[in-house]
C-alpha cells in the first residue's frame, strides 16, 4: 500500500514567531536537503509551497519541479484562515496560485493551510472558497480535536466532501491512529519528533490493516537542530523546547519510515478521488 509524504515549505521564524519577519535563508539550505533524502528514497512527495517562500527563492520552487515532485499551495502568507475574513482567504490563496503557476508552468490545484486551521466552525466557507478559486483537493483538516486546530472524530480517510453551498472536493486528513482507546496524532511536526519510532511504525501498520494511506507532513526546518540557538535572543526557552525538542532525531525517523513503506505524492494517492470530479 503506498503512503503520501508532504512537505510544507516555510521558514520557522517567520511562519511560527514573527509573520511580519523577512524569511531568513535557512529554509532554503533545509529544503536543499529533503530534496537529497526523498532522491535518495527514489521517492516523489508533494510540497506546500508558501508564497512568501517562492517569492524570496523561487529558484527553490524549480528545484522541487524539476527533480518531480508534486508542488502545491500552502497559500501566500502563513496567516490562520480563521483569522482572515473570507475575501482576504480568497485573496491570499488567489495570489499564492497564480504566483506558483508562474513559476513552475502546471496548475495548482492542491492546498494545506497554515496550521490546520480549517475547521466546521471558525471557518465554515473556507472549502468553498477553495472550490471557488480552482482548487480541487485540500489536506487542511486535522482529524481530532486539539487546543488550536482540528475536528473531533473527523473521518481518517481521504474522501470526496460536499461544502455548504454543494460543491465538491476531495480532503485529506493527516494520519492518525487509534491507541490505548484514543484517536491520536502521529501524522508529523511535533508528534513525528516526539514519538518513538516504534510508535509511528506501529500507526502506519495500523492505517495499512484498515486500508488507508497514512498521510505524513514534515517542514524543512525540522531537518535543522541548529536553529534554536540562532534565535535564542529573540524566543524564550520554552518556544525553543516546543518547537526544538526532537530535531535531532528527526532526519533518522523519516529514513526509516521511507525504508519500511510505500510513499508517494499526494495526488498520486488521491488519484482515483480526483477522477471523479468535474
């Protein structure tokens, strides 16, 4: 069974700490080197190009192209859907696809937004927006409730959903699994970093007996340790550990999990749900 890898490509200050920051060149070097490791896996992902990364180093945007893998929109800004109104969601997005279309010469027709923040009930016409605007399928929606994002009991599978004003289109959810009588988070960021690697394998054996792709996300800083002491004047102790703890380990993690699966991109998975759109 084939699993899909996502990338999110942006740069940890700006997208985490500061969105009025200017992006530092770090994400370029670190999405340098997930290009080395899927090659290395002979594996093709998807990745969520933000905006504010293709405009600084477009020639990032061409690299992921070229070396075929899936580039998609994780819209121009990093600001939460639930704190853009509706037309500043249409513009932002506007803008990041027409902006990736540009660059690369294929349509965009994907979209994860910022941290998740695409739920049932702070953004309710997000999904036709996104229908709206050319988008065909969305892997926005967290599939359990956590403190600032998700859907408690949210369908695990990949689907076709009908939005409030009956358009249609195919969401994605992250992976998670069912342990010790909970659904809970395996999918990447900080819970990938955290878990054991014996936790995740066990999750993505868990998705394969229950016959759905597991659907991972990763971000390029998350192959950079060194960062938390770069900025260490800027953001207090406690952010470090929370977005530091575990980057060590991370690189390891994704070896191991490219080795013992299946991976492919996202709408390669997704393949069979798309055909049946308009």
């Amino acid at each position: 069974m084939r699993h899909a890898i996502t990338i999110d490509v942006e740069d940890w200050y700006q997208s985490t700490f500061d969105p009025n920051a200017e992006l530092s060149e770090r994400f370029e070097r670190n999405t340098m080197n997930v290009l080395e490791v899927l090659a290395k896996h002979n594996v093709c992902g998807t990745f969520f190009v933000l905006g504010l990364a293709a405009e600084k180093s477009p020639q990032i945007v061409k690299a992921i192209a070229g070396a075929g893998h899936e580039v998609q929109s994780h819209g121009y800004g990093h600001l939460e859907v639930f704190k853009q109104t509706e037309d500043e969601f249409r513009q932002d997005i506007q803008r990041a696809k027409k902006m990736l279309e540009d660059m690369t010469g294929q349509e965009i027709f994907g979209y994860r937004a910022p941290s998740f923040s695409i739920d049932d009930t702070r953004t309710p016409w997000a999904l036709d927006v996104l229908v709206e605007t050319g988008h065909r399928y969305d892997s926005s929606i967290f599939p359990l409730k956590k403190s600032r994002y998700g859907i408690d009991n949210y369908p695990p599978s990949p689907q076709i959903v009908e939005t409030a004003k009956g358009n249609r289109l195919v969401e994605a959810p992250v992976a998670c699994f069912d342990w010790l009588g909970k659904r809970r988070a395996v999918g990447g960021g900080g819970y990938f970093r955290l878990l054991p690697y014996w936790v995740i394998r066990k999750a993505w054996r868990q998705c394969e007996k229950n016959g759905r792709p597991g659907i991972t996300y990763m971000h390029p800083y998350e192959y950079d340790p060194s960062e938390m002491d770069a900025f260490k004047d800027k953001v207090s102790l406690k952010m470090r550990l929370h977005q530091g703890l575990g980057r060590k380990g991370f690189p390891n993690k994704v070896d191991r999990l490219l080795h013992d699966f299946e991976f492919a991109s996202l709408k390669d998975i997704l393949a069979k749900f798309l055909a049946k759109l308009p």
